[in-house]
C-alpha cells in the first residue's frame, strides 16, 4: 500500500505508484474493462459517521474516508452487485485489531446477497445461452 503522505510511492523504472484506491477505491469500471461480465463490488470503506476524529490521526483519516467515499460512490452506481459489511467497529484504514469481526462481516453481508448474485448470474446468463442457441441453429 503507498498512499500519499503516509508512505513513500512505489518506483517501478521511471515511474511512481501509489495505492489504486487513491483514485479509485472501489474499481468497478477497472473490471468492466478488463472483460467482466458480471461485477460484484464489496465496498469495505470506513463510513465517516463512524471515525473517530478526537485527534490529528482520526481527522486525517476522517479525510481519506470522505473523499474515498465520493469516488466510490460513482462507481457502486454502476456495478450489478453491491456488498457492504457493517464495518463500524473499524475504526480507521489501519486497524488490524478485530480482523475476525470483520471478516465474518464480510460473510454476512455476502451470505445475505446470495439471492441477488444467483438472480444476476441467471439473467445474464439467458442472452449469452440464447445467442449460442441462435449460433448452432445457423450452422450447416
């Protein structure tokens, strides 16, 4: 991870690289252009309501959550899937504390789009099998 003012970019050749969530922290256009067909996004995105913002390093953070929050909410718009786990016991990006609660967070909220993901997967599946369909029956 490299994000500005908190670690050093990356240098690969001549260029810098920093953490992609900087600019894109959910990257639903990223996968729709490499070829998805179907995009879940799971936003794991601290909720500024929920920082803690009593000292510099919390105000800080409160910043990257408001402004990670606005480029991502664009790309939410436009995925098939969105997952949210209740992360609200994650105080900042950095918080390694309570991994366990997060990550059965994380199985919650997927478990309980489960219905939604089977929906997609069987409405986007219809026209791919129908033009297949459509392919064998043209052929000699």
């Amino acid at each position: 991870m490299s994000i500005p003012s908190m670690f050093k970019p990356t240098k690969i050749g001549e260029i810098e690289y920093v953490d992609g969530g900087l600019v894109s922290p959910v990257p639903v256009q990223v996968a729709r252009d490499l070829g998805a067909d179907i995009v879940i996004a799971v936003d794991i995105l601290a909720q500024p309501v929920h920082t803690e913002t009593s000292n510099v390093w919390g105000l800080f953070n409160q910043n990257i959550n408001i402004m990670q929050g606005r480029l991502a909410a664009t790309e939410l718009k436009s995925a098939d899937i969105v997952i949210q786990p209740d992360l609200r016991e994650k105080a900042h990006i950095f918080d390694v504390k309570g991994r366990e609660m997060t990550i059965q967070a994380g199985v919650d909220a997927a478990q309980a789009k489960l219905a939604d993901v089977q929906a997609v997967i069987k409405q986007k599946s219809v026209p791919a099998a129908t033009q297949a369909v459509r392919k064998a029956a043209l052929q000699p």
